[in-house]
C-alpha cells in the first residue's frame, strides 16, 4: 500500500505553516518505505500531489475557534458534514469534497477513496514568522505521533 503524508501550509505565516513542521519533524523519524512526505500550498498542487496514492494523511492548520494546538482527527466524512464552506484549509479554493470531485474527473481511478485529515488548531496565521505559537508548536510532537499510528 503506498501512503503519502501531505503537509499543507505556508511557513512564513506563523501556525499557517504546522503542515510543513510537522512533516519536517516525521522527516527525522523512521516511517517505512512505502511512506511518502510532501509538501503542498494550495488546492491544485494538493491534486497533483495526491493521485495514484493508496492512502493519504493531510496534516493543515484549522481555525474553528478551538484551543490552540487542538489536533483534530477527521475523515472525509467529518470535512463534509462539519466543514463545508472553505473545508479545512486556507489554502483551498474550493471546499475538500468539490476539490476531490474535480480530481476524479480530471484523474479518473487515480484519487484515493482513503483519506485522512489531521488538523491542528491555530492561534496566528496572519503573523509573517517561520515560527509556530507556543501552543501550535507543542503539538506537533503529538501529531507525528498519531500519523505514525495511522501509518
């Protein structure tokens, strides 16, 4: 089964960037071979990322109102019914569920049916820094370990 962990996030906007850390952080760890970490920004590159994969994990910042570094684990289903206006991710044109449609009309067969969100709770995304807030930080170490126990 081949699995991509895909960051998602700018790291010159403060939590905007935990995506990016937390794949940075699972970089240093041991994950398997058939494991692959990326990068992304925004809905397009996430497509073109994504096809062909058995299994996807996307690691975003998300802003419900929730205590920051609040890591939230969802599935596609959750996204649909809880998020539906711009998903997870201020990086999304589109919601998740419209972005997913237009991939498997432009990739037919190639989009993974199993995907998963893992989504930390921002404080500041608006801040030029490379550095997340102290909570956001915090939970990164959490969140590599709970995409190891997905994996």
């Amino acid at each position: 089964m081949s699995i991509l962990v895909l960051g998602i996030g700018n790291f010159l906007r403060s939590d905007d960037g935990v995506g990016l850390h937390v794949i940075e952080a699972l970089r240093k760890e041991k994950t398997g071979d058939n494991i692959d970490l990326m990068e992304a920004l925004s809905g397009l590159d996430i497509l073109d990322a994504i096809k062909g994969y058995d299994r996807i994990i996307l690691v975003d910042a998300i802003k419900t109102g929730g205590e920051p570094g609040t890591i939230y684990e969802l599935s596609l289903k959750d996204i649909q019914n809880k998020h539906t206006n711009h998903s997870f991710s201020t990086h999304l044109n589109m919601d998740l569920s419209t972005m997913l449609e237009l991939g498997n009309r432009l990739f037919p067969g190639k989009i993974p049916k199993d995907i998963r969100v893992i989504a930390i709770e921002a404080e500041d995304v608006t801040t030029i820094s490379d550095k997340c807030t102290p909570a956001v930080e915090c939970a990164i170490p959490k969140a590599v370990e709970i995409i190891k126990g997905l994996i």
